[in-house]
DNA sequence: AAAACATACAACCGCACTTAA
DNA sequence: CTTAAGTGCGGTTGTATGTTT
C-alpha cells in the first residue's frame, strides 16, 4: 500500500521562493506564534507551496536564528571532527553549530571539505588515508581498539543526546525506558570503566563526558522551553558553561561539569592533519 | 564578447521514523 | 494493534553565478 503524497501537487508552484512569498510565511507563523501543522500552513497562509517546500524554506532559510556568511575555520574543523564520527549524520552534526543547519553543512562538506580531504588524500568517509589499504608492509593505520571504541560511544552517545533534547520527558527519573539503553549504559560501570580507559589514552587531559545528571537538570527547566537549547548552548562551545544544579544531580555535576562532550571530541587526537584548513 | 565549464547553494524527492486516531 | 498522516533526514537535482578558454 503506497503512501499519499504529502500535499496534492495540482497547481502548485515549484522552484525558488520569492520575496513576497517570504514574507507571507514569515509573517503567518510570526502572527500565528509558530507553524502549526505544516501541511494546512499553505492553505491557511494563503501560499501556493506544498507544506514541506514551506518547512524547508523556514528551517533552512527564513528562522531569524540562522547565522548567514561563510564558516569559520573552527566551524569547518569542527565538522570534519564530527563527520569523521558521526558519518553523513548531517542534523546530528547540525545539532553542534549553533545557527547553522544541516543543509547547509551538507553542500559545505559536499562542495569543499570532501575535496580539500581528497586533495589531502584522505578517504572523506573514512577519513583514513586513501593508500590505507595498500601500503607497502601490509598493514592499514586502522584506529587503535580503544580509538574505534571511543568513536563507537561517541556515536551512540551523541545519538542519544540529540535524542534526548528532542524528547526531555526521558530524563524524568519515574519515565526511564529501555531506549534510555546507551545513556545508562554510559553513566554504568561500563561507561566509567571505558572513560577511565579514554582518559588513559589521552595522557591526563580532563575528557569526562557530561552526565546525565546536568542533562537532567538542564531538561526540567530550560528544556521546558526550548528543547534543542540543551546541544545548542549547554554541551558546546568551550565547556566551561555552568548548568543550574537541582539537588539530585548536584554532586554529578560537580564531577563532570569540567567539561563536555564537545571539547572531548575536540581534544580526541585525530591522526589526520587539517593544518591544510589554514 | 561569447561559449563552455565549474562552483555554490537553494530546493526537491523519497524513504524512514513517530504519532495519533 | 494497525495504519494513515505528519514530520525529519539524507541524497540528489536544478539553477544562478563566476571563471576560464
């Protein structure tokens, strides 16, 4: 059974917006105080889009918090880092540079980072080098075990992050479910243990993730609000942000809030060069 | 000056996941 | 529980603009 399509396309318009449509959409959802379902939007609004060309023209255009200009050369390091962790998760990777959106990170990487990491001759997937493979003594410079590992928590712990901000009722101690799997897993003795293995690795350089527990305080109050502030705000740029404590997580908070996730993965030793960024 | 080619990026498409009836 | 509707995401395309020949 195929599914409808998403808005019936008879006689609706295709291609670049103009300004006049612009302005009607901005202007409905702030009249309106947001936009409400997408798909009764055009009708409502009086546009004669399809309610997700109207989605897209917001998220990745319109939202009065999208930063415009081209990236900085820490914004392009920072998206290397984290392709190289996450892969071609582009929202996830979104969800880390604040103003920027995943469509945007997208054609960056597609028209200049995968080329500069060719021309490096690194493989943009796997970010190891493209002779990898083939070298001389037989050996590929695969990851150390705790290096694939580490990349492997990251992973599902940024998942789950990111996750999480979208659905902060999990953090309510009486709501755990089995999904919260990584994130327990993470805050386990499994989770301590492999972080201790980590800090090891990076030679006593502060690497403790951010816990659950200033995840939580962070979800019941400015999550309320704003369910995205939590990646966009508490778990990035410099780490030295103080997140307001409840009397739950407080001594939680005092062991990890040292650091986060990010400056982790920005301490996290990559063995490919992005000098030629600069 | 103009055609050909390259680049950048906005927009579209289809799939997958979530939600609600 | 099932299933259609709603939404988000990643891949791809189309077009405007810039550069080279």
């Amino acid at each position: 059974m195929g599914r409808k399509p998403c808005c019936d396309k008879m006689g609706l318009k295709k291609g670049p917006w103009t300004a006049e449509e612009d302005e009607i959409l901005v202007n409905y959802i702030n009249k309106n105080g947001g936009h409400g379902s997408w798909r009764s939007l055009p009708k409502l609004a009086g546009l004669l889009r399809c309610g997700k060309s109207c989605r897209l023209r917001w998220t990745n255009y319109l939202r009065p918090d999208i930063k415009r200009g081209s990236f900085t050369l820490e914004e392009e390091k920072l998206i290397i880092q984290l392709h190289g962790i996450l892969g071609n998760r582009w929202a996830a990777i979104a969800s880390q540079l604040p103003g920027r959106t995943d469509n945007e990170i997208k054609n960056l990487w597609n028209t200049h980072l995968k080329k500069r990491l060719i021309c490096m001759g690194l493989d943009p997937q796997t970010h190891q080098p493209l002779s990898s493979s083939c070298n001389p003594d037989g050996k590929a410079h695969a990851p150390s075990t705790s290096t694939r590992h580490m990349a492997q928590w990251e992973s599902a712990r940024l998942e789950a992050e990111a996750r999480l901000s979208r659905e902060p009722y999990l953090f309510t101690t009486s709501n755990k479910t089995d999904s919260d799997y990584f994130l327990r897993m993470w805050n386990s003795e499994v989770g301590q243990s492999f972080r201790g293995v980590h800090k090891s690795d990076n030679k006593g350089s502060c690497h403790s993730p951010i816990s659950l527990g200033s995840l939580s305080a962070t979800t019941t109050t400015d999550l309320a609000s704003n369910p995205r502030s939590i990646v966009k705000e508490d778990l990035v740029w410099g780490g030295s942000k103080k997140i307001a404590s409840d009397s739950s997580s407080s001594s939680e908070l005092e062991e990890d809030s040292c650091d986060t996730s990010l400056q982790l993965l920005l301490d996290f030793p990559i063995n490919n060069d992005m000098s030629f960024l600069e």
